[in-house]
C-alpha cells in the first residue's frame, strides 16, 4: 500500500492523502440532483470543495445512470473583459478535463461554432444531446470569473435553464469561495444583471462545514493504523480546538507535527508537538495564510475586522458584506450571538499580519528586557517600551494598515520583537468588548496587558480599564499587569511628551502598571 499524508495543497487524491469521506460533509446532493436542480456550493478556500465535487461526479457516472464531470472555470479569468476570449479558453480547458476524467465512449462531440456570448450555452446544448445518460455539470472556480465575462456566463446558464434536460444540462453546480448573491458584486452589481439574483435559478445554496470533533480524531486515527503513531486524546482536541475544524489548519499541523517534527517515529503526537506545530505554521505564512493575509486589505473585509480587533461594534455595514466575510471563512457567528474571528489561529494571525508594517519599520531593539540568566524583567520591559513609544510611536503609527487601531498594532509589533524566539503572545478581543486582551509568555514568564482607547466625547476609560484588567488577570492567575490607554483625542500632546506610566490598584486589590500614551 502506498504511504499517505495529510495534504496541504489542492484537492485530495485517496491513494496519496488520508480523508474524511468527501461526501459526508454534503449529504443532500443526490436529492437535488435527482429534482434537477441548479445549485450553489460555496465555501471558504482549501475546504474540501473541489474533492467533494470530484468524488461525487465520479459516483454519479460510474452509478450508470449520469454523466457527470467536475469542470473549471478560472482560465477564463485572464479575459474577464473579452466573454469571447474567455469562452474559448473555459472550453479547452473542459476539453482536457473531460479527457482526463471520462472514458472515451463519454466524451462529448466537437464544441457547435457560436458566436462569442454564445459559446458555452452552445457546447452544454450539444452535449447534452448527444449524451447516452443526462448530463451533470459541476462548474468549480465560477467565483474567479468578474465583468462581462461573468454576466456572459450567467446569462447562458439561466438562458439554457428551461431547455434541460433534453437540450442542456440535467443538474448544474456553480461551486466557489462565495454565494451567489456575492457574485453582483464581481460583476458591476445588480443593475447590470437586471435581475434580483445574478442565478435565480438555483434552488438552493450549500456550504460544507468544518470538520467535527470526531472528523479530526478519525482523520488523524488513519495515520496511526497507516503508519502505528498515534495522536494522544489531547492533541487531537487541541488541534480542533485551534482550528475549529477548518480543514486546511487541521492537515497543516498534522502534517508539520509528523513531517516535520517527529518524521518516521513512532512516538505519540501530543498537545505540546501540536502547539509547535502551529507557531512554525504562523511563521512560515504558507500560502493559504497569505491569501487570508490579502483578503484584509479589502476595503469590505476590513469593515468588520477592524472594529472586532478594537473592540468596537460594526456599524452601516451592509448585510451582503457581512456576509461574504463569513462566507470568506474569517469569521463565524458564535452560538451566543455575534461575530468572532473564526478560529484561535485566524485570531493569531490577523493581528500578526496587520502588524507587520510597523514591525518592519521597527528600529534596531537591544533586549534590554531579559536578566542574566534570561529571565523576563518586567520592569526593564517597561523602560524599554516607553523609550520606544515616546521616541517611535508617533511615526510609527502611520505605517499601520487599519487607523482605528494603529496604536494596538505598533505595540503588538513591539511585543513581536520581545518574544521573538523565546515566547509566544495571545490575544483576546471580541465585538463590543471596547478592549483587547494580550498574553505575552517568555519561558516560565507571563505578563497581562489590557488595551483601551480614549476617544473624542468619551469618559476616561481608566476604571472601566482597571476592571476588565481585574477579570483577565484573575482568569490568568496573575497578580499583576499592564492597563495600556491609548489617547486618541483631538488636540493632545505629542506622543513623546504625554506618555507616562504609573502604579494603580484593581478594584480587588491587585497592584498594577497603567501606561498613558
């Protein structure tokens, strides 16, 4: 038997990569099939779509009673402003597809000539035809399209719609990174499809889930009966509880904990390898964190980010923009009510990734900070950091991406400097919380911070300040830590002269440094 491994890249193949069963996650696909129905499947990147999507098309026609296919259509992306060019590209892409994929006696028949506009309305007609069985038509990556390349497409699909399925398709799925609704949007909006619904046709709208708790025990079960490593109880918990199920994280640390960290061992797998797992991961920014990464400087994605990381509340943001950053996988809606950031990870990483200009932008740090023996002292870490603040933070802030929260962001990217190589730091922050929680751990060291800021027309916010600080340290187990106020008033004086720090007392008694700056 050939040696598997938990894929981090493209669609799964069964004979290299350990799976949960594809379809698992999908089951009411054969019922819409069987109604002939046009559907939406959406879902965030590198989910299981495009696998899910295969497996099914390949059961469909080895069942006998359909022909189906997973086709795509991002070629024709290079020429969202020329249909024709695009349908071109999209139909020789087919072509291969289908070579790949169907036997010979399945193919369809040469692609009819049409004119441009017309192109792929026309080879599904003929195809569907020609076909001994009713023709399905998956449709992945219909999201990549934008312009008139898109409304072109959709306008054929709705056009071809009543003729199925003698003359088109008998079941067709448009499959991508966002619901339909979303797709007004790529193309110029609404006004331009002179319709309510860019495809209001579909009959319904799917998303796969995350994976379960037990999809992430069973997943990771395969690599111990496949290789006798085994995942404690616990690192498979915390590899759920990390990612909330969001199946590339779980892969990336399974894969980076047995490749990467104990590769050909039979020695178990445990919250501790797990946890590196993730900090190598977050340092490395493969390639699905940096697509996350560039969805944060979109004007509609940073309209909910920004205020969730300042604490603040989302105010006039339009449903449809809401949506597609949930859609976008980002954030999720919390059983208790409103958005949180979607997994511990995303939490981790957004205000890394916000962080970096300003910490490129860092000047040369001596660290000042560590005693001898290379302990964290906390008190030199003060010194340090309001030496910083009043000779760079005001310069500082400019190179921050997100206004709002400038001040968090230099301070994060201080903080980045302090732990580099030797601590970790986690965040809290969540909508209408008006705060932000930071850990920083440096060996057996923990310092608390809390985040406030002071804006025009609004109270000192050092006693509302002084009790959240109260609450997490007592959650922590500390006794001591850091209320840091940012003043972000109108007409105050320069960063360099306003920034003080002095000792104050939580209202349970707890001795504690508030930092004004």
């Amino acid at each position: 038997m050939n040696r598997r491994f938990f894929n981090t890249a493209g669609p799964c193949k069964s004979d290299i990569h350990y799976m949960v069963p594809p379809l698992s996650r999908l089951p009411d696909l054969h019922r819409l099939i069987e109604q002939q129905g046009y559907f939406v499947i959406h879902a965030p990147r590198q989910t299981g779509k495009t696998t899910a999507m295969q497996a099914l098309a390949h059961d469909l026609t080895a069942s006998g009673r359909y022909v189906a296919v997973l086709v795509s259509m991002e070629v024709g992306a290079a020429f969202n402003d020329n249909p024709g060019a695009a349908e071109l590209a999209i139909l020789d892409d087919w072509r291969d597809a289908i070579d790949v994929f169907l036997p010979p006696q399945l193919h369809p028949p040469s692609w009819p000539s049409a004119q441009p506009g017309q192109r792929i309305s026309t080879a599904l007609k003929a195809w569907s035809e020609a076909a001994a069985q009713p023709l399905v038509m998956f449709l992945d990556e219909i999201d990549a399209l934008q312009g008139q390349t898109l409304i072109s497409i959709l306008r054929q699909l709705r056009a071809g719609y009543p003729r199925r399925p003698q003359s088109f398709p008998w079941s067709l799925a448009l499959i991508g990174l966002r619901d339909v609704r979303d797709y007004k949007v790529a193309s110029g909006g609404s006004n331009r499809l002179h319709t309510a619904s860019p495809f209001n046709i579909k009959i319904e709208s799917l998303t796969l889930n995350n994976f379960t708790r037990e999809d992430v025990a069973a997943l990771y079960q395969q690599h111990t009966v496949s290789t006798g490593q085994p995942f404690t109880p616990e690192a498979a918990q915390l590899a759920f509880d990390l990612t909330q199920g969001q199946p590339w994280l779980v892969n990336a640390l399974a894969y980076i904990a047995t490749q990467d960290l104990l590769p050909d061992s039979a020695e178990p797998i445990t919250p501790d390898h797990i946890s590196q797992a993730k900090e190598i991961m977050i340092q490395r920014q493969d390639t699905h964190l940096d697509s996350l990464a560039e969805k944060l400087q979109e004007l509609r994605v940073r309209r909910i980010i920004e205020p969730m990381l300042a604490g603040g509340t989302i105010e006039a943001v339009p449903f449809d923009d809401r949506q597609y950053v949930l859609d976008l996988g980002l954030v999720r809606r919390d059983s208790r009510g409103g958005m949180v950031i979607a997994n511990p990870i995303y939490r981790e990483i957004i205000p890394r990734v916000l962080a970096g200009g300003p910490q490129d932008s860092l000047p040369l740090i001596a660290p000042h900070w560590l005693n001898s023996d290379g302990r964290l002292n906390a008190a030199k870490l003060l010194e340090a950091f309001l030496a910083f603040w009043r000779q760079h933070g005001q310069p500082l802030l400019s190179s921050a991406p997100y206004h709002e929260i400038a001040p968090h962001l230099v301070l994060m990217a201080f903080l980045h400097r302090v732990v580099n190589g030797g601590g970790t730091l986690e965040r809290e922050y969540a909508i209408g919380s008006r705060r932000m929680d930071i850990c920083l751990r440096y060996g057996p060291d923990t310092l608390a911070l809390e985040l406030k800021v002071w804006r025009d027309g609004e109270k000192d916010p050092l006693a509302e300040g002084l009790a959240q600080l109260d609450d997490y340290l007592s959650g922590l187990g500390l006794e001591t830590g850091w209320l840091v106020i940012f003043d972000r008033r109108r007409g105050r004086p320069s960063i360099s002269e306003r920034t003080t720090a002095e000792h104050a007392t939580t209202p349970s008694g707890r001795d504690v440094i508030v930092i004004r700056g």
